[in-house]
C-alpha cells in the first residue's frame, strides 16, 4: 500500500431515509361500493449502518465519496397492503475505526470485529394507514399518519491501526529498516528524518506458523503531544497496540534520555499508554564492539529502570530472532 492510498481520517456527511406515508384507502370490490377502511402502513426509511471488514486496511473508500444517503420507505397501498422498506446503505470499514459525531466530536460507534454492524441513523418510521384509526364513532376514517422524515448528520472517521507491536522512535532511528526486515512490509526509507509519513503494517512470521502484527508509526519529535511535528495525527494509532517495542540508535548521545523524552511524550498525549508492555532496542547495533556493548549495557541496566532492552541490527540482522522470541513471549502473556 503506498501513502498516498493511507487514509485515517475522514468527514463524512449521512442522511437516513424518509419513511413511507400511511394510505388512506376505503375497501371497494363487486357487490361491496362501501367497504371500510383498508390502508396500508408506509416503509421504513432505510438506516446508515457501519459494518467492520477485515480485509480492509484504509478509509480510503470515503475519500472521494463522503456524501451517503439511504433509500425512502414506500407508501402504503390498499387491501392493507404496507410500502417497501427503504434501501439500507452499508458503510465497508477497516477494524480499528472510530466514529465520532462532527459537532460535539463524541465518540458514538467503533468496530474492532469482522461483520460486526452498527447503526449510524436510524431510518424514519413509516405512517400508519386509515386501517389503525377505524373505532365504533368513525368507522370510514380518511386521514392516515405521514411518514418520518429521516434523520441527518456530519460524522468523523478514524482508523486507528490494529497491531500487537507498535515501533516508536525519533525520526531516522531505522523502524522502516527494521520492518522491511522483520516482516515482508516494503516501507519508503531513506537517510533523512519524516520518511515515513503513514503508518505502516507487517506481518512477523514466527515459529510454527504463528505471526503477529507489527506497525512501523511515523516518528515522534519533541512536543508531539501538543501537535508539533506530525502531532496527534500518528499518536492515536499507538492506542490500540499491545506492546510497545522503542527503537533508540546506538550512536544515540544520550539512550536514556531519548527514551525518557518518548515515553514522556506518550504520556501527555494518553497515560494509559505507560500501562503497555515495552522493550527497548538499540538498532545500528553493528558498528559497536563487544567492549563497547558491554560497557553500554552496565550503563543501561542502571539508567533504564529494569525496563528490558537488547542490542539488534536490521542491516546486520543481529539479534533478530532473539527480539522475535522476546516480542512474542510478551505478546503471549
């Protein structure tokens, strides 16, 4: 999938049908030219519903089309006979979506199950027909109930990537390289920082033929919390992440810290991010000796706090399947 057909975030404009009228119809056949009433009840308006699908990754179907209105019900006819229910409009969306109501930008539905359905606006009930309003004082009612208008509304959707593992780093600190690597994901890299600009998926191939998802999260920079940089735009998709793997480069000046101003900056957008498993791995591990690791690893065993780490490189494919065995005895507690 390339960026351009990435889409997260989109506003769209819903409109649920009208129900049908209510006929007013008095019973006529042969031999009967005073029959009494026998008018049909009107349709329901058709709903705006939500449906999750699986093989769906984007919202890029609402990018072009963000108007959606669903069908009126019928009118009711004679013989009791009642109108056509409106046409339902079903809205394809990725596992992960949100939806949120576009002026008090509440959030109202979210799907995180394949077929899972829900609906948006409900279409309007349909009129009852003179039938309903016979009784012994007025035995040839002529009026019947209009239909009820559809309901309308402006909605948000947002997608908020599924995966097991989230990377989260500084710009340019490999999490592309990494991906490419760990999984068969083929992400835009280059040598300068903002390469990545979309979240991208891949999937790990494990042992046994079991997997895990990982996702490669456009790289935070001081101040995200409060929208600089690419700002709130990426930080959501780390919501839905199980554990949290930080990818920190050996010729880092300072690890510690650069781990302590991510996790900080996790924490002012969400604290409930901090409640997430997390390791640390220091990638371009390739260009230190053993003295140098070994020095390294005293020094982090001290500043990190007890939180987990290991030395890997995605060019050198050091310590790849150890940082696949850790992941995946996290993902499985």
């Amino acid at each position: 999938m390339t960026e351009g057909n990435f889409v997260d975030y989109v506003k769209v404009f819903l409109n649920s049908g009208k129900g049908g009228k209510g006929s007013v119809h008095l019973h006529r056949e042969k031999f009967i030219t005073k029959g009494g009433p026998d008018g049909g009840d009107g349709g329901r308006g058709g709903h705006i519903i939500l449906r999750g699908n699986q093989n769906l990754w984007t919202l890029i179907n609402f990018k072009f089309k963000k108007h959606f209105k669903a069908g009126h019900g019928g009118h009711g006819s004679k013989n009791r006979s009642s109108g056509a229910d409106g046409e339902d409009v079903y809205l394809e969306v990725p596992l992960g979506t949100i939806v949120k109501d576009g002026e008090t930008q509440e959030v109202v539905a979210e799907i995180t199950e394949h077929g899972e359905e829900k609906i948006l606006l409900q279409g309007g009930m349909g009129g009852r027909g003179n039938w309903h309003f016979r009784s012994s004082t007025n035995q040839t009612p002529r009026y019947a109930q209009p239909g009820v208008d559809g309901q309308e509304k402006d909605f948000i959707l947002e997608l908020k990537v599924l995966a097991d593992v989230g990377l989260v780093g500084f710009p340019n600190a490999g999490k592309s390289t990494l991906l490419s690597v760990i999984t068969s994901a083929k992400p835009k890299i280059a040598d300068y920082e903002f390469t990545t600009l979309k979240p991208n998926l891949g999937i790990v191939e494990y042992r046994d033929f079991k997997s895990f998802v990982m996702a490669d999260i456009p790289g935070i920079i001081e101040g995200a919390a409060e929208g600089k940089g690419l700002g709130h735009y990426f930080l959501r998709h780390i919501e839905r992440n199980s554990t949290l793997l930080f990818l920190i480069p050996a010729d880092s000046k300072d690890i510690g810290k650069e781990y302590r101003i991510l996790l900080d900056e996790l924490r002012r957008y969400n604290p409930e991010l901090l409640d997430k498993e997390r390791l640390i791995a220091i990638s371009k591990s390739d260009m230190l000796d053993d003295e140098l690791m070994n020095e390294m690893r005293t020094e982090l065993d001290k500043d990190l706090n007890g939180v987990p780490f290991m030395f890997i490189s995605s060019v050198a494919q050091l310590g790849i399947t150890e940082l696949k065995d850790k992941l995946w005895a996290m993902l499985s507690v």
